[in-house]
C-alpha cells in the first residue's frame, strides 16, 4: 500500500455525518437496553457475551459509515430480540437452559485444589492462586470451596459461609 493510496479523510458529507450516526446509535443502543433490561449487556450465558460485543460491532460500523443507519438500528433490535426470545426459553425450558449455559465447576474443595477440573478448564494452579490472593485469601483453611461461574468470574467461598445448596448446580468433577 502506497502513502498516496491511504485517506485521510471522507469528503465533507461524511464527515458530518460521523458524529450524527454516533450520536443516533448511542442513543438507540441506550434506548434498546432499556427496553430489553440491563441483563442484555450481562453475562449470564455465553449468548449474552456474543450480543454484547456483535453490538459493539454495530455501533462501530454504523459510525465508521460501513453499515447503513437504519440497518444499525435494525441489526440491535434483532441482536436484543432474539437475546430476550432465548432468555424465555431458557427460563421455561430446563433442556434448553442446560444446552445452552455453561455448568459452574469446583476448582478447590476445602482448600484442595482439584487438578482435574482445572486441568479442564485450562488454568494453572498459579492463576487459580493469583484469585484467591485477589479475594483476600491469606491462608488455605480459609478456604471453602472456589467455584468457576458460567460468566467466567471465579468465586472464592470463605470455608465457614458454605451452605450446601450453594453448590447444587456446581460440576464438582470430569464426570459428573
């Protein structure tokens, strides 16, 4: 690619119309979230995650003048249409909640990390440790249970706070 071929700027039109799409898609996504509910931008399931980064990349193509306006707004309409037509489902329909959500697993029992189920979800025992120190964990009898959660975020369950019906839903190894 020559320097002479890269540009630097759209014409005039363009250039106007940047900061009026940004604007429009801004307050179409504002207006979309609260219509569908602050769990469209969560991440519950991995759907949640896809809908959250594809309206990201609305948002951008719309205002980089990839994407036609209305196209946009069609597009986060959809996106959030159907994340809320699968979170019906997936309340309605145990099936459908266990095909499409990720089951939390158990990483460490009773202060006993569980090198399987690690192993599983590809973390090393030092990032495994590196959550417990970010959790405030000072010594290993301090810990209950820590548990992978579907969103991805770790949880570090004190050893006394551990009421069983905590982890019913919690894959405690490879087979179960």
């Amino acid at each position: 690619m020559s320097l002479a071929s890269i540009r630097l700027v759209s014409d005039a039109l363009d250039l106007w119309f940047v900061p009026i799409a940004a604007l429009a898609m801004l307050l179409t996504v504002t207006l979309a979230v609260r219509i569908a509910g602050v769990r469209s931008l969560s991440k519950m399931m991995s759907f949640d995650f896809a809908v959250t980064v594809s309206l990201g990349s609305v948002l951008a193509s719309i205002v980089t003048l990839s994407t036609p306006l209305l196209d946009g707004v069609a597009a986060v309409a959809a996106l959030l249409g159907v994340q809320a037509a699968l979170a019906a489902v997936r309340r309605r329909f145990h099936t459908a909640r266990r095909a499409s959500d990720n089951a939390p697993i158990l990483l460490m029992d009773r202060g006993t990390p569980i090198d399987e189920n690690l192993r599983d979800v590809r973390m090393t025992l030092g990032d495994l440790y590196s959550k417990l120190r970010i959790a405030g964990v000072t010594s290993m009898d301090e810990v209950g249970a820590v548990v992978l959660e579907t969103t991805g975020d770790v949880a570090v369950l004190a050893a006394s706070d551990i009421d069983d019906e905590l982890l019913t839903d919690v894959r405690r190894g490879a087979a179960t």
